[in-house]
C-alpha cells in the first residue's frame, strides 16, 4: 500500500473529556503507522471543561482559522482522507459541518467518526446532515446507534468500532487489588464523569441516602469538573440535605495517576446517565479494566457494553431506587468477585486498545481503498 495522507480534523485535549481523549488515542494509532501520513487540526479552543460550551470571540476567531486551515490544507495537499469527528451540538455544530460542507464542495473523500448521538433534529439541521454526510462514510460506536443515522448513510457505508483504552493494569495487580476488595467491609461506590447534573450525580445521591436509611456501609466518592458553580452548590446542598456528609467525598478532577488510585479502591461504578448527547461511556471500559461491575443507565450504546447481571446491571427506570437495589445485589462479596472478574474478561477481550488499533486501521484501510 501507497503512503496515504489523511487529514485529521477533531477535538484534541485539552481540556480532558471522552470525546477528545478517543480522538488522541485515533490519531495516535494513524501517526504510528507507517503507511499513513497525517495532517492535523485541532478544533477546539476551549482550555477548562467549564469553557467547552461557552461561546466567546477567541473561540469564533479559532473557528474562522480552524475553516481557512482545513481549506488550505486540502487545496495545498490534496489529502487522501479527510477524517472528521464532528460536533452534533451547539456552536461546535456550526463549526464542524461548515467545515464538511467545505469538504463536499472541494470533492473531498471523508469519513466522520460520531461520538455523540444525533438529536434535536430540525429541518436546518436535517438538511446540513443530509447535505455533509452525502456520498460519505461513518463510524459509530455501536449497533444501537445505527437506526439514527441510516437516513443519511447506506448500511454499507457504516461501520461500528467501541471505544478502547491499553490495558496498563497486569494480571498479578488485578489479583492483588480483587483480594484486597474481599477483605473490606467497607463498601466503595464511585461516581466518576464530568459533574453536569444530566450526568446523574443528584440520583447517585438520593440512592446514597436510602443506603444510609437502611444502615448500610459505605463510602461514595465523586469525581469530576464542575460545569458551574450552580451546579457545585447544588450539589453539596444536597449532601446536607441527605445528611451525608460522612459518606461522601468530592476529590475533583484527577489525573491519570489519581484515577488509577481511585479506581483500585472501588468496587462499584456508578452512572445513572441522561446526558442527551451519551453514546459510550468511556469511564464504564476503565471501570471494567479494574474489574469493577457497573450500573448504568441504558442509554446510546452503553447496552452493548454491559452485560445485565453478568458484569454490572442496565437501569431500566434509572431511578435512585433502582440504583440503591441494585448495589445492594452486588454488594455480596462473592457476586462482587464473581462479576468483577467478568468485567475484566469482557474488557480484555472487546475493549483493549490493541484490539482496537487493528480494528481502526482496517476501517480506515478499506475506506481509503473504496473511495
């Protein structure tokens, strides 16, 4: 194979969320092979979590540069590819698609990797997407995602490729941390995403307090940026309210190194879900690395993820309730080995990197070939 050169338009960190992580981990695996070469243009300006869906005059000029660059670049290089993970939402939308629409009218061949879901369509943004994804290809990231976009994709045209992360978490460390799971008494929930309220911080909560109704012990740590300080307030307005300030920690945003200190001293995961735009969940595979079991909303295509009962539970009503049954269910400390080592063998075999770098490569392999 002739040395491709693909141009690779997406959200790159900073700051630090799903969506631009799972782009660096793509460009990464595309920069490493050998027969690509790789343009690149970052699309977002943002530098903090809470300016992502805030709109000021850096970020419209930055978008006006990121446009002019993406058409220099294609006049000037003539890329083979043009890679696009496109915003479906807000002022990024405006910015994304004016740039594949760019792409169309330059006859450019391209592929768009969504990450999040298509929603709130109205007839604007219908005719964009019909316009944009025209001719095109698609990855998604699973099966529950493809009705939504098959009135704008040929079937042919779509391929489905979950998130993944490198397994960094060895064997015989897995072993040391389930043994020292077994011997606490202690239960360890975690609460781990960016604290926007439709994340589902205020259910995990309201569950915490029927737990403590029911004398159970435990201890609830939250984890994450705050979108505003409304919702910060809110939130320990709550904790008060509930009476858990014994219960329950807030530690922020973490780093690398202190997420993998957090997540070999929990033992359930939490994520009651809602936000419109949810599609994967990233932190449910990273969970699963620790083999930790997770309960989770069933929403986009966390489904596909989870195994209900086996490595974690699906909510059905996502309601506190239901939350609160269900990890007293796991609570047992032999359903919590038992589903734990579970988690891990499911995320070995269908969510570790290097079984996804192959699977991305191919994609993008046989789309250069078919084009």
């Amino acid at each position: 194979m002739d040395t491709k050169l693909i141009l690779f338009i997406s959200p790159l960190p900073p700051p630090y969320y799903g969506s631009a992580i799972s782009s660096q981990t793509c460009l990464e695996i595309l920069s490493e092979n050998k027969n690509f070469e790789i343009l690149n243009i970052k699309l977002n300006y943002s530098q903090t979590f809470q300016d992502v869906d805030t709109i000021t005059f850096s970020k419209i000029v930055g978008s006006f540069g990121v446009i002019w660059t993406s058409f220099k670049y294609c006049v000037k290089f003539k890329p083979d590819l043009v890679y696009i993970m496109p915003a479906t939402s807000s002022f990024a939308f405006v910015r994304d698609f004016s740039i594949s629409l760019l792409m169309k009218m330059l006859n450019q061949n391209v592929i768009y990797h969504l990450r999040t879901q298509i929603n709130d369509i109205n007839r604007f943004k219908r005719f964009i997407y019909k316009k944009a994804f025209k001719n095109s290809k698609i990855i998604i990231l699973g099966k529950e995602l493809k009705n939504e976009i098959l009135k704008y994709f040929h079937a042919q045209n779509i391929s489905i490729l979950p998130n993944a992360i490198p397994c960094k978490l060895l064997d015989n460390e897995y072993k040391y941390i389930e043994e020292k799971r077994r011997n606490k008494k202690c239960l360890k929930l975690l609460f781990l995403s960016n604290m926007i309220k439709s994340k589902g911080w205020p259910k995990v909560l309201e569950a915490a307090f029927y737990l403590q109704i029911k004398k159970t012990d435990f201890m609830l740590t939250f984890a994450g940026d705050w979108p505003s300080d409304k919702e910060k307030n809110e939130f320990y307005k709550l904790v008060k309210q509930y009476n858990l300030e014994e219960n329950v920690k807030f530690v922020g945003h973490v780093n690398e190194e202190k997420k993998n200190s957090l997540l070999a001293n929990t033992d359930i995961l939490l994520f009651p879900t809602e936000y419109k735009l949810e599609t994967f969940g990233r932190v449910i595979i990273e969970a699963m690395e620790y083999g930790i079991p997770v309960i989770a909303n069933s929403i986009g295509s966390i489904p596909s993820i989870i195994e209900h009962g086996e490595t974690g539970f699906l909510l059905k009503k996502n309601t506190a309730k239901e939350i609160e049954e269900y990890i007293l269910k796991i609570s047992d400390k032999i359903i919590l080995s038992e589903m734990g080592k579970k988690a891990r063998q499911r995320f070995l075999d269908y969510y570790e990197l290097k079984i996804y770098s192959k699977l991305f490569t191919n994609i993008i392999e046989i789309n250069l070939t078919n084009y």
